[in-house]
C-alpha cells in the first residue's frame, strides 16, 4: 500500500503518525488514570506502527503515472476486509451475550466479560465496526465510478479508514475496561469522539473534492445519502457528544445535558442513527449495487427523490417515539408519532423502488445468491420500517417498550437489512475490485444466504415471542385486581426464547465467518487479472486505454 | 420542483446545504423548547443532590452497564405505576448528567429501589443474584466487594458537575473525597460533615458489611439505597391525583 503512494504523500503519511505516536506517547505518560493512559499507550502502537509501515517503503521508487487512469480501490480492498472481521468478532460477542441471557454463569467471575460491558462492545462493534467499515469501502467505490472521477489523492482515504478504525478500537477497547458514557451507540470517550470528529472531517471533505472532480454533470443518487450519511452523523454526533471531562488526562467526563433534555438528545441522536448511519448509508449501497448486480436501471427517479427528501426531512423528527408514556413532554411525543407515521411513506418508497427495479430481472434473483441478498435486504427494509412505524404508536408502544419487541425489531433491520445489503454488495463488489471473474465459491456464498436467512428468521420469531410475551405478563391483572405474574416469572418465562435467539444468532454468525473464508479465498487468487469492473473507465487523456476496464 | 431537484443535483455544496436544512428543522423545533419552556422540569424544592459516594456509585453503574437491563423511567400507564410505583417525573432526573431512564428491562425497573431491601441484601445480591433469588440472570459483581473505592479525584468530579449547574457548594466539592469516606464509616471523624452538608436524611453507615474499609460495594448500595429519593415529589403528585387514574 506504500509502494502507491506519491514522495509527498510518503512524507504526510509520516508526519501524521509521529504526531499521533507523540499524543498517544503524551496520553501515556501524563495519564490522570489507568484507562487513559491505556489508551494513550494505544494510540501511540497505532502512530508508531505507521512510521514502521511508512518507513520500510519510504524510500522506494515512486508510482508510475499510469496509476492515474485506474480509479483508487486499495482502501476500498482494506474496508472490505476490516468489516469482515469486526462482523465476525462483534457478532460473536453478541452470541456469547445472547447465551449469557439464556446462562449468566457462562463469563468467568471477570469484569471485562460481563453483560454490561460486553453488550456496548457487540452494538458498537457491529454498527461502527461492520457497518461502518462497509459504508466507508463501498462510498469510495461508489463515490468514484459514479462521478468519473480518481481519489483526488492516495493519503486522505487512508487517513480516513484506518483512523476510524482506531476511533473503533478505541471504543471497544474502552468498553471492556468500563471506559463509557453510557449513552447508547454513542457509549465512547470525549478523546475518542474528538477524534472522530477529525476522521470525519477529512472524510467529508474527501467526499466533496471528489464530487468537484467528478466527469458527469450529475451527482447520482447513491451519492446523495452517502452525503446525507456523511453530514448528518456529524452533526449528531457534535451535539450528542458535547461533555465535560473531570480531567484533561482522564477518560471520564459529564455530558453537558441532563434529565430530559439529555433523554431527548440522546434519543434523537439514537434513533438518527438508524436513520443516517443504518438507513441513509446503507441505502445509498442499495442504489449502487442492485441496479448494477441486476444489470437494470432504478425504476423511478423521481420515487428516489421524493424518498430522499422524505427520509433526511421525516427522520430528525422521530426521536421521541423512544421516550413514550415518560417525563418528557407530552407535545414533543406527538410529533414524534405524527413524523413516524409520515416516514413510512418514503420508506416504503424506497424499498419499493428497489423491489420494481428488479422486476424483469426476477430469473436473476433465483440464480444469484448475491442479488437475492439485495432483494431480502429490501423486503426487510420495508417490514422493519412498517414495524417501526407500528410500535411508534403510542399504545402499541406501551407493551413493546423495554421489551424483547424492540429486540426484534432492531435485528429485522440490523440483520434482515444492514448486513444483507453489505453482504450483497460485498460480494458484487469483491470480484471487480480484486479482477476476478466472480467469487472464489459461488456455492459458499449461496450458503452464507441461507444461513443468514434462517439465522436472521429464528432470532426475529423467538424475539416477537418473547417480547409481546413479556409485555402481555407485566400488565395482566387477576380478577382481584391486582397483577398476575411477578417479574420472576416474565424472566423465567424468556428462556427457551433465549435459547433460541443465541441459536439464530450462531447461524448467522457462521454465515459471516464463511463469508469472510470466501473473501480471503477470493482475494488470494492468482490467476491472470480478469477484466469485470462493470464500472465505466474514468476518462484520462493520454494514457493507454488496454489496462482500464471495459465499459459497460 | 423536478425541474429545480435536476439543478440541485449538479452542485455539490448546495446540495450538501439543502441537506443540513433538512435534518436541522425537526430536532430544533423539538429540543430547544425544552430548555425554554418553563414547566419541562417541575419546580420542586425538596431536590437534593447525591452525595460525594452516591455518585461514585452512579458512576460504578454507569462503568458495569446496569443501564442495559435496567430502566429507571417509570411511565404513566397503571400496571407500572401498580408494579413500580409512581411514574417518574423530570425534576427526579434533573441532576443526571447523564440520564440513565434505559430502553431494556431485562431486569426490573430501579426508579423506586430505595429502601425496598436491606443493605445486607443488595450485598448478596450483587455478588451473586442467584444467591437470593435462583433464577436470575443478572451477572454477578463479585468484584466490587474486593475493590476499593477510589475516592481522590472526586472534588474534580463535584467541581465539574457544579460547573454544568448542578448546585454543589464549594464547601461540598473540597471535602467531597472524606465525605465519600464518611458516608460510609460512620465511626470515623469523617462522618460528622457528611450530615452537615448533605442534610439529616442522608444515610451514613456501613452498607458493604465490613466497617474496616470503603469499596466499590459501599458506593453501588449507598447510591441503590437513594434511588427515588431525591425529592418526594412523584410521591406528592400520585396523591394529588384520583388513584389508579395515572395515565
Ligand atoms: C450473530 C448475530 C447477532 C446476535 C446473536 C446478536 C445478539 C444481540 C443481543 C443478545 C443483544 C442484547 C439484547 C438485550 O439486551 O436484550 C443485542 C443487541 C443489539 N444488537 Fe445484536 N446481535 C447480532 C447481530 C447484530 C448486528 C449485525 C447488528 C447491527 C448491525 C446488531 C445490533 C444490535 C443493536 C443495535 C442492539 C441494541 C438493541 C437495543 O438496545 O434495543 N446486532 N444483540
Ligand atoms: C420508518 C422507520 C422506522 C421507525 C418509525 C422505527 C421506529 C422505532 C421504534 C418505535 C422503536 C422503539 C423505541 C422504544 O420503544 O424504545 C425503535 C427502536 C429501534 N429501531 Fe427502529 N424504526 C424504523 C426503522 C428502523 C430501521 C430500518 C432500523 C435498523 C436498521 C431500526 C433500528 C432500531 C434500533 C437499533 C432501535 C433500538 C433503539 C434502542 O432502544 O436502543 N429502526 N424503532
């Protein structure tokens, strides 16, 4: 990966790292804690294992300028492989949290290993560390053949994969050790979320000046809520995170908000990031990859408009519909509701815009594992987005609230629709970034489909069961008058439930392991480099066109 | 309005502008009234703050994620109000930075917790749960009867809350780290301002079970011990209204 960067871009990558090996070498020394200067030490590997990497290429021959007339997909190739293994360590952190519910005693008598640690570390894990990886690899891809247009340099995106994934590591590292501020999704540090917020900035950017660079005078819809993506997570998470710490060498800090307002803020920036970061992100991977897969262009442009604008307007609103029946105020609950509501109409836009574009192409959908990921993506797009829209209403809400309902709910959409449509992409994806004809094992990757299938509809049955179960038992009154099951009995009556889940979930988990088997497989190919980027060529002058892509 | 969306598309900051707009409106319409409006938080004056190792503990509980599968947001519906007591008002949280109302009850809600069960029991309890009630699945915290509280940074900790509004005295935030060890060692010299600062009501005693020393346990129970607590306000308005007609 060295060996492609520029002289100057050698010379930037080094500065960045010893900065940030000296910060973390700061972090360590001067730490007010344990925890921060554990985590200044990390940070000082991550610097200082840079300079080491840098320094061996350093001074190797420059890259021809032929590099020039190939779009950028080295990150990307990083990206793919980064979510592959946090898919596989966060969800099987989530199995072991699913069995702990089903037998406490399977931890040692550890800290680390207990449930309410472990359990920030699977949610993390999977959406920033599966899900976030895949949504930055596939945006560089997507951002690139969509506009025409090369990275405007090698260095950025690199700054930008692998800073997050420090920004990763940081937080889940931090949960082990108990380092949080407990606010769900958003449980790591004031450091770490400083630094996000650099990672994100350079990204943002990154976005913008390729779009300045782009060869087609529009930009293409996936990029649009990449955008959306990109923009509204900061913006969530500037505000969210705003916090006082005790010590500038200490992990712990106050959030400025309390109460209420702090419910509130950490709902909207809760459910916003389903909205911008599950839904937006993912969705623009939908718009590339299954029209490209399907071989067949989005059925409605205008439908994508509207659901656009539906989407990034409609969700800001819907954060409340967390905080039903509390002390929050009751007019703030109203419009959470009203907006729930609205939203299902660009949802179902969205997912039905998906679904039409493949017809025509349903023969496609019986023979192609990959496509059919995409097209059980869409369809659960739209059942978790009508779910939603459902347990939003106020009386529906009283039983499903802090329930196993919500469970169902949040893994219909995080299993049945995240990690399908990345699967989907990825495997679409991985032949044309790694010019080979298609996947190592066709047959593995119809494997991993079933296996997700069966895993995703196990844990969602077993959730439904025992969600509206335990919410019917805590509000069953007896003729008497007075409740009929203490809450011992609505725990005792979850555990075949439990069994069941971890189950599903072990499924689900072996499919992601053999999915990433077959992309390592497909990486570690060596025949001749095929020609299957169905990307269209980037437009360089002058140089010779036999070593770019056909056009579609 | 296609027309003016196919001239959008083709400009990449104003897009990036249209979208800021977009996903601004909703969440100010929504949260800057509530730091506005007068009436979002009840005006209650019995409020009192937690104590120098109530905090500690919140802030064990906060470390170990009790949060995951306990709420401590009791809603107005009557089943909850029968299971758990009265529903949770605003002002019970106001001094919460951060709130812990929860979104799982894996495990009952806590809002009302204290007093229900002896210090002896949250002890057991806490180190193993199947101990005192064989079923559960709450996991074991053996390891906050072995651990000593730390209690040298907790002025920083007071200071800083006082500095976001919550209204520690200077008094309060400079002996915050003998008060911690006060609270909990009612023998010691200690435990004579504890009172004085934080009011009579205050519990001060050994709540692990052994005098000799502070730890993690003492904090987590003392802070158990005062949930719902604060301020006798829910209590106030469950019997203002008719009962059984909380919703
Ligand atoms: C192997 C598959 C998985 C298993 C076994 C699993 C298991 C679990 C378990 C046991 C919980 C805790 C539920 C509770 O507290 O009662 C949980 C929570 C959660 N998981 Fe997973 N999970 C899996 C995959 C995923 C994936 C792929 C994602 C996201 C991309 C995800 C996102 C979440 C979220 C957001 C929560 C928090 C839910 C809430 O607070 O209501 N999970 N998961
Ligand atoms: C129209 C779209 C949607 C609506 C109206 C909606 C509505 C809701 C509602 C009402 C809850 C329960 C809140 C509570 O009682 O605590 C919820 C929870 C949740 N939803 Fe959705 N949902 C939608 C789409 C999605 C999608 C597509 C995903 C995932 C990819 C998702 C992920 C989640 C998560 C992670 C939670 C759990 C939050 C927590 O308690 O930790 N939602 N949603």
């Amino acid at each position: 990966m060295v060996l492609n960067l520029t002289r100057s871009e050698r010379q930037g990558a080094m500065i960045v790292a010893v900065l940030l090996s000296l910060v973390g070498l700061v972090m360590t020394l001067f730490g007010a804690d344990g925890y921060f200067s554990t985590h200044g030490f990390i940070i000082m590997l991550a610097g200082m294992g840079t300079v080491f990497l840098v320094g061996r290429g350093y001074d190797a021959p420059e890259p021809s300028d032929e590099r020039l007339a190939h779009y950028y997909d080295d990150p990307v190739k990083a990206g793919v492989i980064l979510a592959m293994f946090w898919a596989v360590f966060a969800m099987f952190v989530g199995d072991w949290v699913a069995w702990l519910l089903a037998y406490p005693d399977m931890t040692f008598d550890a800290a680390w290993a207990s449930f309410g640690r472990l359990r920030p570390v699977h949610t993390t894990g999977v959406i920033f560390g599966f899900g976030g990886n895949a949504l930055i690899a596939t945006s560089f891809y997507v951002m690139q053949r969509t506009c025409r247009a090369r990275l405007p340099d090698q260095l950025s995106p690199w700054f930008v994969i692998l800073g997050y994934n420090l920004f990763c590591i940081l937080s889940v590292s931090g949960y082990f050790m108990g380092i949080t501020q407990s606010k769900e999704y958003a449980e790591a540090e004031w450091y770490a979320d400083i630094w996000l917020v650099v990672v994100w900035v350079v990204y943002f950017l990154l976005y913008l000046r390729t779009l300045q660079r782009r060869n087609e005078p529009h930009i293409y819809v996936a990029n649009w809520y990449y955008l959306a993506f990109i923009v509204v997570v900061a913006m969530l998470h500037i505000v969210n995170n705003l916090a006082l710490p005790v010590s500038w060498f200490g992990a712990k800090s106050y959030t400025i908000y309390s109460g209420v307002q702090d419910a509130m803020i950490q709902w909207w920036y809760g459910h916003n990031a389903v909205a911008f970061f599950l839904t937006s992100g993912f969705l623009g991977m939908m718009y590339y990859f299954l029209p490209k897969r399907a071989n067949r262009p989005i059925f409605s442009y205008r439908l994508s408009i509207i659901s656009f604008w539906g989407i990034t307007f409609s969700y800001i609103w819907v954060g409340s519909h967390h905080l039903h029946y509390t002390a929050l105020p009751h007019w703030v609950q109203t419009l959470g509701v009203t907006f729930s509501i609205i939203l299902l109409v660009p949802s179902w836009a969205s997912a039905g815009n998906a679904l039409l574009t493949l017809n025509g192409a349903w023969d496609k959908v019986r023979d192609d594992a990959t496509l059919r990921f995409m097209m059980v993506a869409a369809v659960f797009y739209g059942l978790t987005t009508f779910e939603g829209s459902f347990m939003a209403i106020r009386p529906v809400n009283s039983l499903s609230h802090y329930t196993d309902w919500t469970v169902a709910h949040v893994h219909a959409g995080t299993l049945g629709w995240v990690s399908m449509i990345s699967y989907g992409a990825f495997y679409a994806m991985v032949p044309w970034i790694w010019k080979q004809k298609k996947m190592f094992s066709p047959r593995l990757v119809e494997v991993h489909f079933w296996l997700s299938v069966a895993g995703t509809f196990i844990y969602v049955f077993a959730m439904w069961n025992s969600g509206i179960i335990q919410g019917l038992m805590w509000r069953t009154y007896n003729d008497v008058g007075t409740l009929s099951y203490s809450f011992i009995d609505s725990m005792v009556a979850m555990h075949p439930y439990y069994i069941a889940r971890a189950f599903g979930g072990f499924l689900f988990l072996l499919g992601a392991c053999v999915g990433l088997y077959n992309i390592w497989k497909t990486m570690k190919v060596r025949t001749p480099a095929m020609v299957s980027d169905p990307s269209r060529p980037l437009p360089v002058a002058g140089v010779a066109a036999g070593s770019v892509e056909a056009g579609e | 309005m296609f027309g003016f969306h196919y001239k959008l598309e083709r400009k990449a900051i104003g897009f990036v502008i249209a979208i800021i707009i977009a996903a601004s409106i909703g969440g100010i319409v929504e949260i800057a009234p509530l730091f506005t409006i007068e009436g979002t938080v009840e005006d209650v004056p019995d409020m009192r703050v937690y104590t120098p190792l109530e905090l500690a503990g919140r802030n064990i509980y906060v470390r170990e994620g009790c949060y995951a599968c306990h709420s401590q947001m009791i809603r107005s519906l009557s089943d909850e109000v029968e299971r758990y007591g009265p529903y949770s008002l605003a002002v019970e949280s106001k001094y919460d930075h951060p709130m812990l109302w929860g979104s799982k009850r894996t495990g009952p809600d806590l809002a009302r917790l204290g007093d229900k069960y002896s210090d002896e029991w949250h002890v057991r309890h806490l180190n193993n749960p199947r101990d005192v009630v064989p079923e559960s699945v709450m996991p074991r915290y053996g390891w906050l009867l072995r651990t000593p509280l730390k209690v040298e940074d907790m002025s920083g900790h007071l200071a800083v809350l006082a500095k976001l509004g919550v209204p520690y005295s200077q008094e309060m935030i400079d002996n915050a780290p003998s008060d911690a060890i006060g609270q909990a060692q009612p023998d010691r010299d200690e435990a004579g301002g504890v009172a004085e600062r934080y009011g009579d009501a205050t519990n001060i005693r050994v709540f692990d079970g052994n005098p000799s020393r502070v730890t993690e346990m003492d904090a987590v129970v003392a802070y158990l011990q005062i949930l719902g607590k604060l301020t006798d306000a829910a209590h106030r308005q469950q019997d203002a209204e008719i009962p059984g007609d909380a919703s």
